[in-house]
C-alpha cells in the first residue's frame, strides 16, 4: 500500500496574522499552491487560482466565514474536491472582551455570532478541519467529526541573530493582543512601577500609536480606557506593524524580558504558544501566567521561561458568591477581603519573579539561550511539515 | 464475463500501450514531484526577495529627482546597485519609438 499524495490548494484570509503559521509556512515546506504566494503580496492572480483550484484534490480554507467561502466551497465539493477548514482562534468571545468589538489593527467585528454561525455551518460541510490546540479542536468536534491538530511551528530562516541591548537598563516588553485583551489588568500596579524605575526601560509594542488612532474614532473609544492607562506609563512604544515586518521589529525591539500575563479564560486556554516561540527565536526570556490546559505551561521554571500560578478561577468562584443578594454585610466584607487577598497574591508574584530576572542578568540570557534551543528543536517547521501531507493524504483510501 | 479475442496483433498493440502507459505515469510522477521542488524554491526565492527589499528600504541612496533603484545584485562577494534616471530612460525609449516608426 502507497501513501496517496493529493494536490493541495490553500485559501488564505490574510497574512497580517496567523495565516502566515497556518497557511504560508505549511506552503513553503510542502510546496502547496496558494493564493498569496508572499508576505507582502495584495493582489490575486484569478487565473492561476482558477487553474489550481481545478487541478487541486484538496482545498484548504482558513477561517472561512464569510458567505462567498461557503459558495465557492460547496461548489468545489459538489465537483469532488475534499474541503478542509483551518483555524485557531475561538469566537467563543465574553462581551466584556474588546475583540468583542475590535481586532486590535481596528477591524470592526461586525456580527461576531454571524461570523461564529459561519464558522460553524462551515465546519459541517468539511472533510478535515484542522487546528493548533487540543481546546479548539474540542471546541469544533462539536461541528465535525475529524478534528486534526497541527501546531504552531518556527522557520528558523525568518529569524535574525538575536540582537542584544548593550545598555544599563532593563528593557522589560509587552508585546501584541496581551496589551488590549484585558490581560495585563491585574499587573498594572506593577507596569506602573516599572514605567517609573531607573533601571528599566518599558516597551509596549502594540496598540495603535496617536495619529493612527485619530483616524479611527469608534476603535478609541473601544479602547478608552486602555489607551489612557498606557499613554500615562513613561514608555517606549512600536505600534503595530504588518506580517513582513514583525519578526525583524521584534527583534529591534531588544528585549531583555518579555511578560505574557495571560488570565485563565477560555479564550486564553484556545490561544497556542506562538508568542513564547516567537520570543525564544529572539532569546527574549519570558515571565507567563500559568494555568491548566494553557499555552504555556511546557515552560520548564527558570530553564526556559518562568511560570506565575494563575488564580482567576478563586477569585471568579469569590466574585460570584459576593453577588448573592441575600449575603449579610460581614459576609460580604470577609469575601471582599479574600478577594484582594487573592489579587494581591498573583500582583505581588509578579512583582517578585520580574525583579527577580532584573536582577539577574545572567539567568536572564541563560533562559533566552535555553528557549531558542527548545524552540528550535521542538518547533522546527522543517522536522514537521509532513504533518500537513499525512492529514490530507488522510482523506484518501491508500493504494 | 472474460472473454477472450484472439488476435495477435491487437495483444501486440494493447501490450505496448500498457508500457507506455507506465512510462507516461512514471514521468508524471516525477514531474509532479519536480514541479513541487519548483513550488518550494519559488516561495524560498520570494522569501529572500522580501528580505532583500527589507534591506533595500532601509538604506539611503540618496538619489536625486527621478532616479530610482532598477537593480541589486552580488559580483564577486560584494553587493552592488545600479541608478536609472527615469527621465532619460523614458527619453531613450521615445527614440527607440521614432526609430521604428521610421522603419516602417
């Protein structure tokens, strides 16, 4: 019996995200046709996707949630092409989240139980659906039957020689979603302390800068609040920038520390590692927030990164007991008391591993050596790329 | 139902379409996987053009009024760039234009 090898043909929803994990670097290694053959390509050949969308066994669709998708899709199934879905992001998202509302480069939502509606009508219709965690492959075996998980993987080729800063202070980054998905809310004492430290330089890289937010008035308003706290932090910022153009930016960015505190929430149990990954490649030690079934917890402590015990779910479980109605004042004072507690616990841990790594400039680079090496050797795009090939050649009988 | 013809010759011409068949596939086999290796060299090549451009935008060639950058390649371990002044270029193709105007 022969493996069959099925032509592939990759529908892309953009590079400036995780297309270029999902789709681009499965390309590039398997030698998939696709319809954005490069990072800084914005214009499609109609004709050489109709010509491969012909020859294809296969076509993959990322995120595919709009109606045209569905069209085109059905179509191709109807003249026996097998349709896969790919994807890693739940829309399972609390109304509280700003990416509610928003995508952090200011894209409106729209319909966000549309898009979800989409999503999931989608994943009926399809042959494979693939994703990056085992949460999300959960979250769509409720809609599919053959779920595959194919993480997230690293071409070392994207990757500059880590850059180092020579100077005396300590550049401490936040970098991406984590500063506008409400996940550094519980550290902001500490963001504030170290903005006012001599030793240390803070980095925000991410959010919009001023003059790109005047033009968007809705997406500042959205973030209000989060733009005046980190407007008042003395700070040094790089706004976002395209796909192409992140991997060197980051590395400018010469981080000595970079902190991922991530609350446990089932949006965060979705999320994959990418960001340690893309941290190690610049030997960045991380300080990340633990919980079960998180992103991060392959982190080995003080090898390769340092992990910070989450306690979301104590103090959730406090918060809603201190809604009863029917709770006497004392009782109310003493939850109220466990809760701060409880906040001061995770605040003051915080507080104690980033001055820990401040401190220590040689267990930092230790660490950030030790993640490149992990990565590469675990993360490796080029020792897993026949991953994508065994899951389609799946959806053929063997010869 | 196998049933059998007997004809020599068609056993000739149908023995040797097989072969040829086996052959067709065996270079459709390799031209499949040729034209792969292909597909992988191309988005290695447009990665490396992306990096190259990277490094282009970042530097200053300080060119004057309508100069531009038309070419950067390596000689000999060394990166040079070549400076087209897009006004004599277009000059140069208006001539080429009278030229064959001429001719006909």
């Amino acid at each position: 019996m022969s493996k069959v090898e099925p032509e592939v043909y990759m529908i892309n929803s953009g590079y400036d995200g995780c297309c270029y994990v999902r789709l681009h670097l499965p390309c590039i290694y398997n030698g998939y046709k696709t319809d954005k053959p490069s990072l800084r390509e914005d214009k499609i050949n109609t004709k050489d996707v109709k010509h491969f969308l012909d020859r294809a066994d296969v076509v993959v669709f990322h995120r595919a949630e709009e109606q045209t998708y569905h069209d085109l899709a059905k179509m191709l199934k109807a003249n026996g092409k097998k349709i896969v879905m790919d994807n890693d992001d739940t829309f399972k998202i609390e109304g509280f989240h700003p990416l509610a509302q928003f995508m952090p480069d200011g894209t409106p939502q729209e319909n966000l139980q549309r898009r979800e509606r989409n999503l999931n009508e989608f994943m009926e219709m399809c042959d494979l659906v693939t994703t990056s965690t085992e949460t999300l492959a959960e979250e769509y075996r409720e809609h599919n039957d053959n779920v595959v998980v194919l993480p997230n993987y690293i071409d070392p080729d994207d990757w500059d020689e880590p850059m180092r800063n020579e100077g005396d202070k300590v550049r401490i980054g936040i970098v991406g979603s984590v500063s506008v998905e409400y996940d550094y809310l519980h550290i902001k004492p500490l963001l504030k302390k170290l903005s006012e430290r001599n030793d240390v330089e803070l980095v925000l890289f991410g959010l919009q800068d001023k003059k790109t937010r005047k033009k968007n008035p809705m997406v500042s308003k959205v973030f209000k609040a989060e733009y005046a706290f980190w407007d008042s932090l003395n700070k040094e910022q790089f706004p976002w920038v395209k796909r192409y153009d992140y991997n060197e930016r980051l590395n400018e960015a010469k981080l000595d520390l970079m902190l991922i505190p991530r609350r446990d929430n089932y949006f965060n149990r979705c999320k994959s590692n990418v960001k340690f990954l893309e941290a190690a490649m610049c030997e960045i030690p991380v300080i990340a927030q633990s919980f079960d079934n998180g992103p991060y917890e392959e982190l080995e402590q003080y090898k390769t990164g340092v992990k910070i015990r989450d306690n979301s779910t104590i103090i959730n479980e406090l918060e809603t007991k201190l809604e009863d109605k029917k709770l006497k004042s004392t009782k109310k004072k003493e939850l109220k008391k466990l809760i701060e507690v409880e906040q001061k616990k995770v605040t003051d841990k915080w507080e104690e591993e980033v001055d820990k790594l401040i401190n220590d400039k040689k267990l930092r680079r230790e660490i950030g050596k030790n993640a490149r090496e992990y990565t590469i050797k675990n993360y490796n795009i080029e020792d897993h790329y026949q991953k994508w090939d065994n899951a389609y050649s799946s959806l053929f009988k063997t010869i | 139902m196998k049933i059998e013809l007997k004809n020599n010759k068609l056993v000739e011409i149908l023995t040797n379409r097989g072969e040829l068949f086996k052959q067709i596939n065996k270079i459709n086999e390799k031209t499949k996987a040729l034209e792969k290796d292909r597909t992988k060299l191309g988005y290695k090549m447009n990665k490396l053009k992306e990096k190259t451009k990277a490094i282009m935008d970042k530097q200053d060639f300080g060119l004057k009024e309508f100069e531009i950058v038309t070419r950067v390649y390596a000689e000999k371990g060394k990166a040079y760039y070549e400076v087209e002044n897009m006004v004599e270029m277009y000059k140069e193709q208006i001539r080429e234009d009278i030229k064959a105007k001429k001719k006909k």
